[in-house]
C-alpha cells in the first residue's frame, strides 16, 4: 500500500567530548554498523548524510561543534519505532548517557512529523519542528513518540508503548 506521507525525525545530542577522544570512541565505532542496519530496515526511506556520504557528525549545526544531528524519513511510524527500540540500535541508544549531555531540562531533543512521500527534509525544517515542539509541545506540526499524531488526512492521534519498559527518553 502506498501513502502520500511519510515519518521523518530529527535528533540532536551534544557529544560529551571532542571526536577522536576515548570516551566518544565507541560511539563512532558503532556509526556505520547502525546507519548500515537503519537502511537495511523495513521502511526505512532516507537519512541525513554529509556530502561525502557516510554519516551526519561533521554536519555543524550551531556555534557548539559538539552538537550532532540525526535526520531520517521512513514509511512510517511503526517502522521508524521498530527500528529505534526493537533492533540492534537499541544496545547503542542504551549507552548514550555515556557518549551524551543530557538536553537542557525541557529542551526536546527529537521530533517527528509527516512529510510528503518522497521528499527529504532540510535540517533546517528539523531544528523548525525542535523549536516549535519547544515552544508548544507536541502537535500535528511536530510531535513526539509519546504523544505522536496521525498523518494528514488518517485516523486519531496515539501513544506508542515504550517496549519492555524502556524509558522514551532521557527519563
């Protein structure tokens, strides 16, 4: 079945010291092996990648150069979430208060929304849904894996279960 909407995400952290340095080290050894497994996703559809292909770490999205953005798009939201929580991914997410600040209390740090099948968004489009769910909390504009909303046009909003008890979140 085809839909004319797809998921995309953004997410941000702030890397707790420079590339290269032993504590961010098996963060950046896990890279590829974890962009390798998303594309090989059911439903994956597009990430971020910097022009020389690979990742999106050396992308410089504010005056901190610590900060890295993770964008991707995927066919939906089940299948974004299968991945995040339900693959291998997780055993890497599981340490990201190792490689990771915590975001400012309050401070989203990941946001979804819908986007028309076959576009890709702009990072700026990305840290436009962050502020907004700021500002605003979740919306059909952008939202969240907890409070997540329908594509244009489907049926209502819903939770998603965080699985096997896993916090959604930095909680």
């Amino acid at each position: 079945m085809t839909t004319a909407w797809q998921l995309a995400q953004i997410n941000i952290a702030t890397l707790v010291a420079d590339q290269g340095d032993s504590r961010v080290q098996p963060f950046f050894d896990a890279l590829d092996a974890v962009n390798a497994l998303a594309e090989a996703s059911p439903g994956f559809v597009w990430r971020l990648k910097e022009e020389a292909g690979g990742n999106a770490t050396g992308i410089i999205v504010t005056a901190d150069p610590r900060l890295i953005v993770n964008m991707s798009v995927w066919a939906s939201g089940e299948a974004l979430f299968d991945f995040v929580y339900r693959s291998d991914h997780r055993a890497i997410m599981a340490q990201r208060r190792q490689f990771f600040l915590p975001p400012p209390k309050g401070a989203a740090y990941q946001a979804l929304w819908w986007v028309p099948a076959g576009s890709a968004p702009s990072v700026s489009d990305g840290l436009a849904k962050l502020w907004h769910l700021d500002r605003f909390g979740p919306t059909p504009f952008a939202f969240t894996f907890k409070q997540r909303f329908p594509a244009p046009g489907a049926a209502e909003a819903g939770e998603m279960p965080s699985p096997d008890g896993l916090c959604v979140g930095w909680e």
